[in-house]
C-alpha cells in the first residue's frame, strides 16, 4: 500500500438528531462488482425496498434482497442501548440516533461510530470485490466490556418487489456451532451467516417475527410499503476494548466468511487505494477522486447471464457490463457507452473499457446495441435508436486515449453492420430517409430515445420522427467511420456521402428562426416540434458537430437561459405550458415529470464541452460541475436526476452511472490542469 489514502473520508453528521427527515434522506451504499450491492440510511433503518445488508444477484433470478436488516443491541452493565432502527405503522423508532458520535464513508466503506454506556462501538461495512459477500465488523475501540447481540431479519424476495406486510414464509433453518445457514427453495442458494472474532460468542436459536416495517419512501413513490420479516434467532458476543467481531453473510460457500475481520478491511482500502492511483492524475484527489471511487461501483462482471459466461470462455476474454443505476437499474446500453469514458477512461482501466466495448458488440442484432438487459434474464431489449450510435462515440473515445488499432480492426465488421442496417432500415422504423440523408425512427406504443419514459402504455415524449441528438449521433457515427475506413484500408466514400447529406439536411432542417435554437424533432407526427431541450447540445458537443459553427452561440445562449441549473440541465423549458417542476409523488406522476423539466446531471458532461468550445469561462463550468457533484442522496454519489425548481432537490435512483461519469469525465478531461 502507498501510504494513507489521499482522498479525504467523506463525513456527514446530522446538525440536529431530532430531524429524522434529514437523517433518513441521507443513504449508503456499497456494491461488489457483479451487480449486487448493500444499501441503507444513515440511521440504519431501512426507508425503501430495496434497501438490504446483502442484496446479490443470484442466476437466473436477478437480485434478491437475502439479508434484510439487522437487530443490534448493546449490553454495557445493567444498561441496554440499541442501535439500529426501523419505521412501524405507530412511527418510527429510532433509538441510535441519540448515540451516534460520527459517521463517514471510508473510502467506499460506510462506518458509524456510536457512544454507548462509555464505550466507543464502531461499525463498518464491507462487500468483498467480485463475491456475494457482506460483513459487518465492530470493534470496540475504547471504555468498558460489553454484550453485544445481533439479531438478523432475512428477507427472500426479489428486490424489486413491493412486500404487502404478508406474514413471512417459513424458511428451513440449519445451526452449526456459530453458523447458521438457510435456503429459501430447493433451487435457490441458501444464506449462511457466521459470527467470527477472537472473543466469546454463540448463536442462540430462537425465531422471531418483526413488527410491521414501513417503507417510507416506496410510500411516497406510490407502492406498497409494509414488510414482515422473520429471524431464525440471534448471535451474541462479549466484546473489551480492542476487540473486533464481525457477523459475515454469503449466498456462496462457507469459506468466504472464514476471513479475520480487519484484513477484510484492509484489503478493500488497499483496492481502493490502488484505483485513485491508477486514475488520471487530475482525479487522484479532492472531489475527482471521490468519483473515481462512485465509478468504480457501476462497473461489474455480469456473471449472471450464461451467455456472457459461455462466449468469455470460449473467446479467453473478459465480459464487462455497467450497472445503469442503483438500486432498480441493469446494465443499459445507451448508459453504458455514454459512462465508458468517465468510468473507465478517465480511472485508468482501459482493459475494462475495450471488454465493454466487445461484450456489447456480441449483442449487437439487426444492427441495433440492446437497450438493456431485464433484471434476471439473459436475452437484451433491442427498443433504441440511440445506442447503437452512442457505441461508435464510446469507440471513438477509446481509441483517442488508447490508439488500439487492433479492437478497431477486430470491430470493423460489427461497425459496418449496423451502419448498413441504418441505411437500409431495421427494428421500429430505425431508417435514413432517402430523401434527405436525416435519421428517422418511431414506432407505435415504443419510446426509442433517452427521453424513454413510459407508464400504463402511455409514452410521455414518444419523440417520433427525426429527433436531434439522433441526427447529431448519426452524422458523428458516419464522420468517425469515414476516418476509421481509412486507416483500415476500406472505403470511406459512403461514409462520407452520407456525412454530407446528413450535415447539409441537419442545418436546413433543424433550425428554428423563431426561438433561436434547434426544432428538437422534425417530421414527426405533428409536424416540427419546437419544445426546448437540451438534447440540441449534442449538435455542438460530439467529437464530429454537426451545426454549422455560427449557430453555436445562440443555441448554447438558449440552453444556459433557459435549461442550466446548479445541478444539471433540465429536459423543457420552464416556459413551456408541459413544464413539470417537480419529480415526485407516484409512478404515473413522476414519468410525466421524468423528461418535461426534471434535471438531469449528466447532462453537464456534454455541455461543459459545448460551452467551451463556445468559449465560456472554464472556471464558472468547474464550480457548476463541482455544484452537481455535491448534490447527494446516496453520500460520495450523483443521483439520477433533480427537481425542475429550486432548490432542485435530488430524485430518482440514488447512485446513477452517466451522472459519476460525466462529472469525472468534465472535470478531468475537459477542466482538469490540461483542459479548460
């Protein structure tokens, strides 16, 4: 190890203990690299379904929430103090709170410290890298001997799924001495969970069920929220000062708990240390390197898909995917090639970035990348116009940074392949209309660009027709080809053909001389749509822009008047009589909200680029970026998007992979010491 590490512990300590909103909007999370993950609040009680101590994804199944909270109580004398919490029907029970002393996050591991009875109690939790594994480790730092008993509450549900306060199913439970073990199905991987440390400890068998559980947030999002949870029994120890123990969970073999606790620990900040240091030099500290760490947790080996394990061990190579977003989203082809730069180019793990790029190109199929691959299946969901053009700019990024003219070479074939299905036309009128060389697409009941959202069959921003960041991708995907059929040797002359018509239609077609910026779809259904969005950005920001260099200024003028906020661009004008200001209340509500003026951070990416090209001011764009990067609702995160109004609070998925991506990618490529 290089020494300590030389990002700062991110600490956050409520100013007032009693404001339990405060306390429970603010969440951890800590995942394994095969698309599992950990996820809680700070008052360790759990506020959505989702949140669980051990969610892995199991084969065939997707993830499950296996280890759904934990009972923890502390003993000091005749003196008993609890610590973790929970939300019931009668109100919340919160009884850590008042002993908590700190809490940070180091490096990626979230660590309380609790005063209790004069003892010091520090936790700390840790998924092992690339296992389904968890443990949660306490050391007892100073003041007197203490009991400490931990009652786990598994849960053997898919992650995903409301519970609806049924009684819990009766689950088989085996106990070996400190070991307890239990398997939910026949077919299913049995939890084992063990106690481990050099002191006194035992596992006393007695089931319990859990008073109700609420939910608060699947409440407020529309779903139900009441659980039921039933424990075999609890384990219990007797801790002195500098004694550590740590209860391990694992769906896979005994010998993964069979660890001691403080290398577990160590381990994990020496990968950690090892990933700021293989970084871009720009990110090695200060708020970059925080994201450097978020980056690393989006990036996984997808184990569960059989096809991914069959074509790596036939080819010798690795699969790589990207996790869209915690806790709901899978790997996405569209996030993924838009994050790859940030995710992998900028921490220094090309090698992942070149096994992303092949593992997708293994799915390509009518010439389209899928759209994401569902939550415990094995086939992609092909219905999106835009991946299969945002591959070529994630190409084109790593082959700027790396020069690896053989994974070209080796995806020429893949290339050509989806550029000739466009020309010709493929899956949900995917087609270059003939007539002006532009990209059209849209099918009836389909949403195909980002703008995707989608409740009760109604699509919100079906966008049908010729849609503006399509055309900007398409004309950028045929420009980069024309170079690439150059240095390989092929033709280029249809590749530029079709720049050209594409480029010369774009500039007649989109402009709008009445609001000064670009129509953000024309020929669409109802003619050109004038709604301003930041999706017109793309026309300035890609490595080929497609806008003629004098329309520049006003757009990116629009944009910033009208779209910029602190925290990201919103997605319509709050002019426009459609603007929602606010992404909240039930499913039907926040998709309407979801692409009609709700913010998107990861947006500032490519206008942080725009606006330099531009000629804006590089250090305003680095305090509006670092103002995004300090918008939190998982701590050391960017979350997936903000409200549309001040104060533009944080919403959506907790942990979002273009958010990290983008910002990284901005502030160390395009406003690090070399850009800017």
């Amino acid at each position: 190890m290089s020494g300590a590490l030389e990002f700062p512990d991110l600490r956050w300590m409520p100013p007032d203990v009693q404001d339990v909103d405060a306390v429970l909007a603010h969440e951890w999370l800590v995942t394994n690299a095969l698309g599992g993950y950990a996820s809680g609040t700070v008052a360790f009680c759990n506020t959505r379904r989702y949140h669980g101590l051990l969610v892995p994804v199991l084969g065939g199944r997707g993830r499950a929430v296996m280890l759904g909270r934990l009972e923890e109580e502390v003993r000091v004398g005749e003196s008993v103090f609890r610590l973790s919490g929970a939300e019931h029907p009668d109100g919340l029970d919160l009884p850590g709170l008042s002993l908590l002393r700190d809490f940070r996050v180091e490096g990626l591991l979230p660590t309380w410290e609790y005063e209790v009875g004069g003892a010091r109690l520090v936790r700390t939790l840790v998924m092992v890298h690339g296992e389904n594994t968890l443990f949660t480790i306490y050391r007892h730092l100073a003041g007197p001997r203490l009991r400490l008993r931990l009652r786990p509450y598994p849960a053997f549900r898919a992650h995903d799924t409301a519970p609806d306060g049924s009684e819990p199913p009766a689950v088989p439970v085996r106990l070996l001495d400190f070991r307890v073990e239990m398997q939910a199905a026949p077919d299913a991987p049995p939890l084992r969970m063990r106690m481990r440390g050099e002191c006194e400890r035992a596992f006393v068998g007695l089931p319990c069920r859990s008073r109700p559980l609420v939910y608060r947030v699947d409440r407020a999002r529309g779903y139900l929220e009441s659980d039921r949870l039933m424990s075999p029994g609890y384990f219990e120890c007797t801790l002195g000062p500098g004694a550590v123990v740590a209860l391990g969970a694992t769906v896979e073999g005994w010998d993964r708990l069979d660890r001691d606790p403080e290398q577990v620990i160590a381990l994990e900040h020496l990968r950690e240390q090892r990933l700021v240091d293989r970084a871009q030099e720009a990110a090695r500290k200060g708020p970059p390197a925080r994201l450097v760490l978020a980056a690393d947790q989006f990036i996984i080996a997808p184990r569960n898909r059989p096809a991914d394990e069959a074509w790596a061990r036939a080819t010798g190579l690795d699969a790589r995917s990207v996790i869209a977003g915690y806790p709901w989203f899978t790997d996405w082809g569209r996030d993924t090639m838009i994050s790859l730069e940030g995710l992998t180019l900028c921490t220094g793990r090309a090698r992942e970035a070149a096994a992303i790029l092949r593992t997708f190109a293994h799915y390509v199929k009518d010439g389209l990348v899928p759209n994401y691959f569902p939550e415990g299946q094995d086939a992609g969901v092909y219905h999106t116009a835009d991946a299969s053009l945002w591959y070529f700019h994630a190409l084109q990024r790593y082959l700027d940074h790396t020069a690896d003219a053989g994974l070209l070479r080796e995806l020429w074939p893949t290339l050509k392949d989806i550029v000739e299905h466009h020309l010709r036309g493929t899956l949900f009128h995917i087609h270059v209309d003939p007539a002006d060389g532009l990209l059209s697409q849209g099918a009836e009941g389909f949403q195909l660009t980002w703008m995707d959202a989608k409740v009760d069959g109604w699509v919100v921003t079906p966008r049908r027709g010729k849609a503006v960041e399509i055309n900007a991708l398409w004309f950028n995907a045929v420009s980069l080809m024309a170079g690439w059929a150059r240095e390989l040797d092929q033709d280029p002359a249809p590749y530029r053909e079709a720049a050209g018509r594409a480029r010369a239609s774009f500039n007649r077609r989109f402009w709008n001389p009445n609001t000064g910026c670009l129509f953000d779809v024309v020929d669409g259904p109802e003619g050109d749509d004038p709604k301003i969005r930041p999706n017109q950005i793309f026309a300035v920001s890609l490595t080929h822009p497609v806008l003629e260099r004098d329309r520049w200024a006003p757009v990116l003028g629009v944009v910033q008047e009208l779209l910029q906020t602190p925290v990201g661009l919103r997605t319509l004008s709050p002019h426009d009589p459609d603007f929602q200001p606010r992404y909240d209340g039930d499913l039907r509500a926040r998709d309407a909200a979801y692409h009609q003026g709700t913010v998107w951070p990861w947006l500032l990416g490519p206008y942080v680029r725009a606006a330099l090209r531009r000629g804006a001011d590089p250090a305003e764009l680095r305090a509006l970026v670092a103002s995004a990067a300090g918008n939190e609702l998982a701590l050391g995160h960017v979350p997936e998007v903000a409200n549309g109004d001040p104060p533009h609070a944080p919403a959506g998925a907790v942990a979002q992979a273009w958010s990290v991506a983008e910002l990284l990618r901005a502030l160390v490529w395009d406003l690090g010491e070399k850009g800017g």
